[in-house]
C-alpha cells in the first residue's frame, strides 16, 4: 500500500510536534511543510526538528501555501490549526484529497 503523504499547515509548536509524531510512524510521508518564520523558511523540517532524516526525502519549510499543496507535492492531506477556515486550505482543491484538521483521523489505511 502506498504511503499517506501529508502537508503541514504552519510549523511552529503545533505543527513541528505534529511532524515529530508522523515521522515516527510508518504509512506516512511528509511532503510539504508551509510556514513564514524567518527562522524556519528554506530550512529542511529535519534541521527545525533536530531529528535525523535517515532515507527520507528532505522537505524545505516554504512560505508559499500553493507550492506546498501542488500536485507536485503528491500531497493527499493538509494538517491544519484548528481556526484555519477550510477554504483556506487548498491541498487539492477539487480532487479527491482530504483536509485533515489537528485532531481528526487520518485516513483509512494509515498506521498513523
């Protein structure tokens, strides 16, 4: 089965500890990361964190909200601040991909 593959909406306490959960569990990828600190833009989430990257790919903190849900990007789901409204949120915007707000679920499949 192929891997969920995640974007975080905002890497600050929320999001960086989000992303230190989902890199320790298997079925999840994380393909992009948006945030404007200027502390954190064009670093790669593995150095923010403090963790190794092993063999995954290296993600770099973006500013741009639209690179990061890109069809490039793979993405199948935002995870997002609660208070974010869903509009906002435009991994996908008209595909099949899920919204995934701080405290729902992931989809079914994922070991997350």
């Amino acid at each position: 089965m192929e891997n969920i593959k995640v974007a975080i909406w905002g890497f600050g306490a929320m999001g960086s500890g989000v992303a230190k959960v989902l890199l320790r569990k298997k079925g999840v990828d994380i393909t992009g990361v948006c945030d404007i600190h200027p502390a954190r833009v064009g670093k790669s989430i593995f150095e923010v964190l403090g963790v190794e990257r092993g063999e995954r790919a290296d993600v770099l903190v973006s500013p741009d909200i639209e690179a990061v849900g890109s069809k490039e990007n793979h993405c199948n789901g935002f995870l997002y601040r609660k208070g974010v409204p869903e509009d906002q949120a435009r991994c996908g915007k008209g595909s099949e991909r899920h919204h995934l707000r701080g405290g729902n679920e992931l989809p079914e499949g994922s070991t997350a």
